[in-house]
C-alpha cells in the first residue's frame, strides 16, 4: 500500500511514492527550476506554474506502474505561491478523481519537519529550527497535529536575506550556496555587520536592517577609487553570513538558557548552510541535546518529505473531499492543528 505525493510550492517540481506500512521510499524524483529562475535572480511566479505545467506530467508518467498500489493521492496545499501551488493541487484532485483515491492535503511546513524522517519512525517531542524560503520560526513539535510557532521573523527570512545579498553583489540565485561558497574564500571579520536585535531580550528574528547594512557597504565599495573587488565580495559574503548565524545563535541560546530541549533539529533549505549546522552542533554539544539534521537531498522542497507526513496522515484518516481543498500562500495560525 501506497501514496503518491505532490510538490509545488515554489520552483521544484517533484513526485514521490510512499509505502504505507514501513515509510520506505518507493520512488522519488524532483526537476529544479534554478537554471530558468536565474536569469531574473529570483523566482517569478508565473514562469514556475507554466514549468510545473510541463515537468509534473513527466514526472507521473514515470509512476503509472505503482498505480494499482496506491491508497492516496497526498498534495501540498499551503503554504506557497498561489499559482504554483494550483498545479499540483489540479493535478492531485484529476488523480483522486481518475483513481477513485481519497486525498491528503499536506502542510508544506510540517513536511519540513517531517523531511527528518524520511524512512524512518517519527521522533517528537521536538524543538525545530525552520529556515526556509521566506520562513524563520522556531516550533515546539509536539506531535502531527500539535506544532506551536513560538519564535519568528518580523520580517525577511534568514535564507531570503542570502538571496538578496547574492542578488545586490550579481552573484547569482539561489544566494543560499553562491554566497556560503564565496565566504569560504572571505575574511568573516572584516567588515563589522550590526547583529539584528542583538540588545532585544525577546526570542525573535530581523533581516532587514542586515539586508540593508550590506546593501550601504557595497554602495561604499561600488563609489570607492578602486571600485569592488572579487576579494571585496568573498570578504562582504563572509562578514553577512558570520553576522546572520550569529543572529540566529543568540537567539537559541536564549531559549536554551530558559530551558534547554531535549531534542532540537534544523530543517529547510537554508539549514544546508555548512556554518550553521556547525554552531548548531556546538550548542547542542554544550547543552547535552539531540541535534537532528535533515540529508542535505532533503532540506530543499521535494515530495519525499510531503509523503511521510501524508503516511501519519493516512493513518489517522485524515482525509479531504475534493471540493474543500484549496491553496493558501501563508499560514498564520500559530498553532498547526
């Protein structure tokens, strides 16, 4: 027994198949649309729901021979662009019809948590670290049906800052690892970025100001005799980077100085980010808690993870008729029921 799942939250286009009973998986397989996106430094909504239009179909003529296994037809519905999401959801509710399959609408968040464990048995309580796409949160994860949001950004998210600052230096998109691989060639210490709400006692997240001291610095360079060099950008790529994680640390070690979790993980495409992880297992190490990361093939947006909350769901009977289902582009509650 199976369930095939859909994402199309943002620019990848991906499908996976689920075996019910041991969360195997059974086949996966994600097209990026990076490369077409590049060209503009970010993503541009209409052009990835025409490119989910033309890679989703390839992708489910490859899983026809599961067909006569599935159970489910699982689909992310929130939150995401609004008109990417569509299509996966149009195509979700054609296959519950065309199959006569019940379908599961998945909350794109809680598949980041649940990218933890692909394949393997589900581990909660847990304190999770979300950094993905324009969401920095941090979640108390009690259960499937019991994940409260108790920290988040006022505003820009950790990995969208990575994204602007590549775009302000024309390094190119995603900035997440153009901008980690020049500040390996940088030195993290030569440009003195103010740490956002370093002095605020409250458990929250700012890039703004960030954003916008890089953007001053590099209009400095830009104006300056010699102009900006490649050294400038691998040195201003390894100062923002140092500044942005150190926002993030103080922050947690606030939390863990109340009360240190006895499970804590970083989930999302942003917590590739090497420099990160490394302060993460620091912490964790010094506090004698459970650090738990996602494989890297996971962090970014795949169908993988939306298929293993959908199994949990599955088994609760938690279901949805076609009729009801529709796309959201955020979630505000702060409570995931």
């Amino acid at each position: 027994r199976m369930i095939l799942s859909i994402e199309s939250s943002c620019d990848d286009s991906s499908i996976a198949i689920t075996e019910i009973k041991t969360n195997k998986l059974i086949y996966h397989k994600k097209i990026s649309q990076e490369l077409q996106h590049s060209i503009y430094g970010g993503v541009v909504p209409e052009l990835a729901a025409r490119l989910h239009i033309e890679a989703l179909p390839k992708i489910l003529e490859e899983c026809k021979e599961y067909f006569p296994f599935l159970k489910a037809i699982a689909v992310t519905n929130a939150p995401g662009l609004s008109v990417t999401l569509t299509e996966g959801v149009t195509m979700a509710k054609a296959l519950s019809i065309s199959l006569n399959l019940p379908l599961i609408a998945v909350n794109h968040l809680k598949g980041h948590i649940y990218s933890l464990f692909i394949e393997k048995d589900e581990i909660l309580p847990m304190t999770v670290l979300l950094v993905s796409g324009g969401h920095t949160q941090i979640i108390e994860a009690n259960s499937l049906y019991d994940m409260k949001v108790i920290a988040s950004t006022m505003d820009d998210s950790f990995g969208e800052s990575f994204d602007k600052v590549s775009k302000m230096m024309h390094l190119g998109y995603p900035g997440g690892p153009v901008v980690q691989e020049y500040a390996l060639k940088g030195d993290m210490n030569r440009f003195d970025l103010p740490v956002p709400l370093s002095q605020s006692p409250k458990i929250e997240f700012s890039y703004s100001g960030l954003k916008n001291a890089v953007r001053m610095q590099i209009e400095k360079l830009e104006n300056s005799e010699d102009g900006i060099m490649q050294q400038d950008k691998y040195d201003l790529c390894a100062s923002f980077q140092k500044t942005a994680v150190l926002h993030i640390m103080q922050k947690l070690k606030k939390l863990f100085k109340q009360k240190a979790p006895k499970n804590f993980a970083i989930v999302g495409g942003a917590s590739a980010n090497i420099h990160l992880r490394a302060q993460l297992e620091e912490l964790c190490k010094k506090s004698n808690t459970n650090l738990y990361l996602s494989e890297l093939k996971y962090c970014s947006d795949n169908a993988a993870m939306i298929g293993r909350v959908a199994v949990e769901q599955y088994k609760q009977n938690d279901f949805i008729r076609i009729q009801d289902i529709d796309v959201q582009s955020r979630i505000k509650e702060l409570v995931w029921a």
